[in-house]
C-alpha cells in the first residue's frame, strides 16, 4: 500500500485518519473515494486496499452509484482505534521472536527481550481499546473551536515608541537628577 507516512506505525495511522474522516464526512452522506485520497494524501490503490481491508472487517460500509461512497458501519462511539488498528496489523513474522545469538539458558532460542515487546504490545492495545473515533472527534472539534477563537481574539497592535529629542541645553545627567527627585 502506497502511503505519505513512513514508520513503522504508518498504516495504523493512515487508518486512524481515514476512519475519523469518514466520521466526520459520512454525516453529509458517503464519502467518494477520490475525496479520501485527497485529504489524506495517499494513492487511490493504496486507499482501496485500505478500505477492502476495513470493510472485510466491517467497519466500513460502501454504496454505489453517483451518489455512492464510503461511510462507517457503526455510530463513531461504537468503534474503538484497537479494531481499526487490528484489521490492518500486519501478521506478525515468525523470526522475530528468535534471537540471533541462539540458544540461551532455559529460553531455548526465545528472544531475551520478548516479555517485554510482548508487555508493550499489551499496553499499547489497553489504550487503543480505551479509545473511540467518537473521542477523537470530539478532541478534533475541540481544537479546531480553539483555533478559531484565538483568530477571532482581538490581536493587540504594538504600541510605537517615541523617542525623545534632548536639546543641547538639557543634558542627560539633568534628565535624569529630575527623573530621581
């Protein structure tokens, strides 16, 4: 799948993005394809791929025709980031979970390391769970109000200095002996 984002967390993100897109969009009606790979910057193939993935997993739905498009199956608040991430996770490798050295100890050739990427992975689902598009929304709309309120502030013009002309009669230092008294 072709995508802007590098990294290896670039599909989840991708899919995060579209998923709130098709939130925030579908309440208009579907969402066209060609709009998608727009806003999101990501190849039509690539986006197809990605909506065939999403929509195996029934979390998008698709109607044809001139008005036709894509749109979640489920209200926002229904679908966590944990399913939407799960359906486009890569099938972990195999030999990832060896270590190159080889047998150590009673491990028998497992990774040193592997509770640990294990206890991440499960941290990390925790809070994928614990999080809905609904909730991503909703954190979007907030920040946008935000912005549009500090535009819309009164900007405070800087105010110009004027600098005062000392004649020849009034020295400085008697500037300032008044200034003190």
């Amino acid at each position: 799948m072709e995508v802007a984002t590098k990294g290896r967390f670039a599909r989840d993100r991708v899919a995060v993005a579209v998923m709130v897109d098709l939130a925030l969009l579908s309440q208009r009606g579907p969402v066209p394809l060609e709009s998608l790979c727009r806003r999101q910057r990501v190849s039509p193939y690539g986006m197809e791929m990605l909506l065939a993935q999403l929509r195996r997993h029934k979390l998008v739905r698709f109607t044809r025709g001139r008005e036709g498009g894509y749109a979640p199956a489920r209200r926002p608040g229904e679908i966590t980031v944990a399913e939407v991430v799960r359906c486009v996770k890569a099938a972990p490798d195999r030999r990832s979970t060896f270590c190159a050295e080889g047998r150590v100890g009673d491990n028998a050739g497992k990774c040193l390391t592997q509770e640990l990427w294990s206890g991440l992975e499960d941290v990390m689902q925790g809070v994928l769970q614990s999080v809905t598009l609904q909730d991503l929304i909703e954190q979007h709309q907030a920040a946008q109000a935000e912005r549009a309120a500090a535009a819309q502030a009164p900007q405070l013009q800087p105010v110009p200095v004027r600098r005062v002309a000392r004649s020849r009669a009034q020295p400085a230092e008697l500037l300032l002996s008044e200034d003190a008294a």
